[in-house]
C-alpha cells in the first residue's frame, strides 16, 4: 500500500515536472518569435524612405503591394501572402528562431507629391518551430 502510494506521487511529480517544462518553453517560444518579429519590423520601417511608389503592385512585388486599406480581407490575413516569394524575407533568422521572419509592406495611400505615402508594414516571426508565430504591424506616413 506505501509503495503504491509513493509510486503515485513519484508519477504526479514527474507529470507536475513535464507539464512546468512545456509551459517555460512555449514562453520562451513565444518570445523568440516576438524578438523576430520586433528585429523585422524595425530592419523594414528604416528601409520605407528608399522605396519608391512604383516598387509597388497589386500582386505584390517581393513583398511590395499596393493595396486599399479597407480592402475586404486585408493581405496580412490571407496565408498565401506568407509564402516565399510574396514576402520579404529577414536577412537574418534570430538564434534559435526555426526561420527568419517576413514581412510585407503595402502602399496604402499615395498623393501624386512624393512627400505623402501611407504604408501598412505587417511581419510574421517565428519560435524555435514554425508552428510558433507572432504577427507584429505598424502604419507609417512619410
């Protein structure tokens, strides 16, 4: 009877042990895809000023749309615009990060004096698995 009784807490010790460790490591998942997600973001919202409006196009020129922006499903929804090709990719994925991030940047608005550009910047990063993702976005007018 002891010995089934400390069996059992030996195996509740273990589950409490395994399920503490899953939980610290979807944090730490978590955040490396948030730190991704902040690198690419900052890397794409310092390149705005260099890119010019015909760089853009409706289906999207590595990662450059022109869109509306009240479109019905906007492109950071729809998941074909995350595959390779239709979105910028980091230069560099973060240790420990299972890709580098992306990022698409859409032209929302633009007056024919170059001094007015509205643009959606939206990054995808990534944990230490693809099935971990953070979505980060940011509106810029230059």
């Amino acid at each position: 009877m002891v010995i089934a009784m400390l069996a059992t807490l030996g195996f509740a010790a273990v589950q409490q042990s395994t399920l503490a460790f899953s939980m610290s490591r979807g944090q730490i998942d978590l955040r490396i895809a948030t730190l991704s997600a902040q690198n690419a973001l900052t890397a794409e919202l310092s390149l705005l000023d260099a890119l010019q409006v015909a760089d853009f196009s409706p289906q999207g020129n590595n990662g450059l749309y022109r869109t509306e922006a009240f479109a019905a499903l906007p492109l950071w929804q729809q998941q074909s615009t995350w595959r390779a090709g239709a979105c910028r990719p980091a230069p560099h994925a973060l240790i420990g990060s299972a890709a580098p991030a992306c990022a698409i940047v859409e032209l929302l608005r633009h007056e024919p004096d170059k001094n007015y550009r509205a643009f959606r910047v939206t990054v995808r990063g990534y944990g230490s698995t693809s099935r971990s993702t953070v979505l980060l976005q940011a509106y810029a007018v230059l």
